[in-house]
C-alpha cells in the first residue's frame, strides 16, 4: 500500500499488486478454492463429487443458477441447449474466409466475437430474455464452433449436430465422423471427455475470467466477452498449456533426457519451465489434477495404450518433480493441463485443438461470472490504478531541434 500524497499530491491510499496476487476483483456466489488444503467447490459441491456423480450439462446448469436442477428442470434444460446447437448457416461462410490452415483458437476468438453480428437479437443486456437466449447459445454452440473449426483446420467437410447424442457424444461425432464412414461414438470415451468439461468448467478470477468480467463491465455484449475470455485462455501461462505440456513431452522424447530438462527447469538464466508444474492458487495439489489423472488411467487402459513413450515421460516426470527440492519447496505440483493432454491425445485429437476444447468447457464459467456481475448492484466498470515510473513533466521541443 503507497501514500498517494508522496507520489501524485492527490488524497488516499493506493495499493501496488502486479499480476493481482492478493487484490479480490469481486464477490462471487460460484466457485470456491483453498489453495492450501487443494479444494475446489462449484456452488459448495466438491469437485471429485461432481465429476464422479453428476455430468456436464447439470454442472453447466448448477454453475448457471445456483442450485442443482430438479428432474423436470434438467429435462427442460438439455433441451434448450440442444435446440440451439446448429449455427447459422451464414457462419459457414464466415469460417471460409480464415485460412485454411490457421490454429483453432485464432479460428474460434474471430468466430465467437462475430455471433454478436449473427445474433444480435441477444446482445442487450439490459433485457433478463436476450441474457439468458445469449447464454444458451454460447453453451449450446461452442461445441460445434470448436468442432467445425477443427474440420475447417484439416480440409474436412463440416458435421451437423446430432440431437439425438449427449453433449458429449455429439461433439466427438462432430470432430470424428466422415460422411462416408460409419462412426460411433465410445460410451466410455464420451464419459471421459464430458468428465474434462466439468473439470474444466469454471475456476474463479483467473485470468480469462478477470477477462470476461472486464470486458463485460464496461457493458459490452456477452459474445464480444466471451471472444475475449478465449483470446486470454490462448496463452501458454494459462489454458494454452495444455498444447504447450503435451509439446514438451514429445520434446523431451525419451526418459533419459528428462534430467537436462529437469536441469533447464531450475536455471533462472533459461526461461523454460515444465509446462503442466505450478498454479497461483494451489499450493498443496490441484483436485483437478487428481480427477484427471484417474480419468487418463482409464482411457489408455480402454484404448489398450501402455507403451507410449509420451505417457512414459510424462509419468517418469511427474515422478522425478515431485521428489526433486526445487519443486517441492517451490510447491510445483501438476496441474490439470499435465494430464488432461494425454486424454485428448490418447482420444485422438490433436494438440492445437487442446485448449479450443478447455475453451468450450469453461463457456459456462465465463457466462455465470459474467451474469452475476451484470446481476449486481454494485457493479461498476473495471478500471485498474497505475503506477507512473516515467519522464518529469517537460517541454516540447521541435524536431530540427532535437
Ligand atoms: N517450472 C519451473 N519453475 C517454475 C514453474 C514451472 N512450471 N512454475 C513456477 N516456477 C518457479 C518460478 O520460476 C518462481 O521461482 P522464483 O521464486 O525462484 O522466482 C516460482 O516458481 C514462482 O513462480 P511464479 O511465476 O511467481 O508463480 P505464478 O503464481 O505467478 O505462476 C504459473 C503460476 C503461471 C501457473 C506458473 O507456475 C507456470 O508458468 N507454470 C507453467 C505453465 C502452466 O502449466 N500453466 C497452467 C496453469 S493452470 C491453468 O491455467 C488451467
């Protein structure tokens, strides 16, 4: 905390926190994390219970309202976000326009951005009917988004969805069927996936979500928010680690070399860190981390993958990290992204559509913090302080002169 008075004359005090490390940006009713004790809660469900006892789109509902849904709420609930998985057939001349070999995420940050041209119907806030169609949709249609600009980024033809699927399955259908080949959908591997996206689902102020709420409060429209909660997830400090973890471990290569990266990993001189190892608010362990560890057991064990040399690093890795001094003392745990790669990669996705799927996944987050703000009285548009370091005040002086 700084004296204003010494810096700028003005009155009051100033608090000094880059990157936010003990600054709250607001009161929140969602999502719960002790960093210490490594627990995460959705509306006070822990999370190990939801991902094991609940699904997807009642956890969506749940994080959307507050409260878990009655049978006849849930009904109606699936069959509103499933109404609304199609998009408008003019998005897919939008998506013509990107190159054909552009990453997912640049893909989805232009096309989320433009459903406020697309729908505008459902771009005032100020109408509680427009919030809650614009919520809708973005849930409904960010799997499809996700799905199409994976097809659009490998040259194939675009898939319907298929209503008749589970949220799950019909985003594997999207990215995986041909329409010339017969595809069904692994029951097991569509409870894998639908168990990543409520892992994923929301994670109180992160970065993307500090995002989202940024943006929103200056009134913005829900989809331009969203576009710029996507933008923030792409970077490799946050959801893009994911790609980034699964990279490393294919660089790394083999066992024998995990020592020298090991080694990289500590030098401050070199700015390599161990993609997956660390979190600003857990300390202890990421819960998630442990969901999605069990998870990546199961599916390689359904897929009969034993010998991947990828999964050998990373589980050698993760071994020497947590036995190692620098980690330890540092508290530089695993954290979601380290497993949740070897699932997708496992399930067969490449990695530039990893952090396009944690995207879709935390859609739901982003919209509920962002309701809650707009629902509050309080709010008021975000606008952080400075701390001026620059030139004293001086004259101009023209450019012969200089
Ligand atoms: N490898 C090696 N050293 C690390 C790592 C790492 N992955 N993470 C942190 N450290 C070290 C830092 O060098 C620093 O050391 P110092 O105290 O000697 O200077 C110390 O641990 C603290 O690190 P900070 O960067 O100050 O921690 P911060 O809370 O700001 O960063 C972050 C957290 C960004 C997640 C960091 O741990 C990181 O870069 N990890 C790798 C990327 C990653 O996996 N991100 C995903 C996060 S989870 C998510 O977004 C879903």
């Amino acid at each position: 905390v700084l004296d204003i008075r010494k810096l700028y004359g003005q009155a009051g005090v100033f608090t000094y926190d880059p990157g936010f490390t003990s600054t709250a940006s607001c009161d929140s009713t969602i999502t719960y994390i002790d960093g210490d004790k490594g627990e995460l809660w959705y509306r006070g469900y822990p999370i190990e219970q939801l991902a094991d006892q609940s699904h997807y789109l009642e956890v969506c509902y749940l994080l959307l309202y507050g409260e878990l849904p009655s049978a006849e709420q849930l009904a109606d609930f699936e069959s509103r976000v499933t109404r609304h998985t199609m998009v408008h057939e003019q998005m897919h001349n939008f998506f013509r326009g990107f190159r054909r070999d552009a990453h997912p995420m640049a893909t989805m940050v232009g096309v989320v951005g433009a459903m406020s041209a697309f729908y505008h119907d459902s771009t005032d806030i100020s109408d509680p009917w427009q919030r809650e169609v614009a919520s809708i949709r973005l849930i409904a249609k960010l799997p499809t988004i996700a799905a199409m600009a994976y097809k659009y980024s490998i040259g194939q033809p675009f898939v319907y969805p298929n209503n008749e699927l589970d949220y799950a399955s019909n985003f594997l259908n999207m990215c995986f069927s041909v329409p010339a080949e017969k595809y069904n959908v692994d029951p097991a591997l569509a409870k894998a996936m639908d168990r990543i996206f409520t892992l994923h689902a929301d994670h109180e102020q992160n970065a993307s979500t500090s995002t989202v709420r940024l943006a929103g409060s200056s009134g913005a429209n829900p989809f331009a928010c969203i576009a710029a909660g996507i933008a923030c997830l792409w970077g490799p400090a946050h959801g893009g680690a994911n790609q980034a973890c699964l990279e490393m471990l294919r660089q790394i290569g083999s066992v024998e070399n995990i020592p020298e990266y090991i080694a990289r990993a500590k030098d401050k001189d070199d700015p390599f860190r161990l993609m997956g190892f660390g979190h600003r608010v857990y300390k202890n362990f990421d819960p998630r981390a442990k969901v999605m560890k069990e998870s990546a057991d199961e599916v390689l064990d359904l897929l009969g993958i034993h010998d991947n040399p990828t999964l050998q690093v990373a589980k050698e890795l993760e071994k020497i990290a947590l036995e190692d001094d620098y980690f330890v003392s540092k508290k530089l745990y695993p954290n979601v992204d380290f497993y949740s790669g070897i699932i997708l990669e496992a399930m067969g996705f490449p990695t530039s559509m990893f952090t396009p799927i944690f995207a879709l996944s935390r859609t739901v987050g982003w919209i509920s913090q962002w309701k809650e703000m707009i629902g509050d009285p309080q709010n008021k548009i975000g606008r952080p302080r400075q701390l001026y370091v620059g030139s004293e005040k001086r004259d101009y002086v023209s450019v012969g002169q200089r």
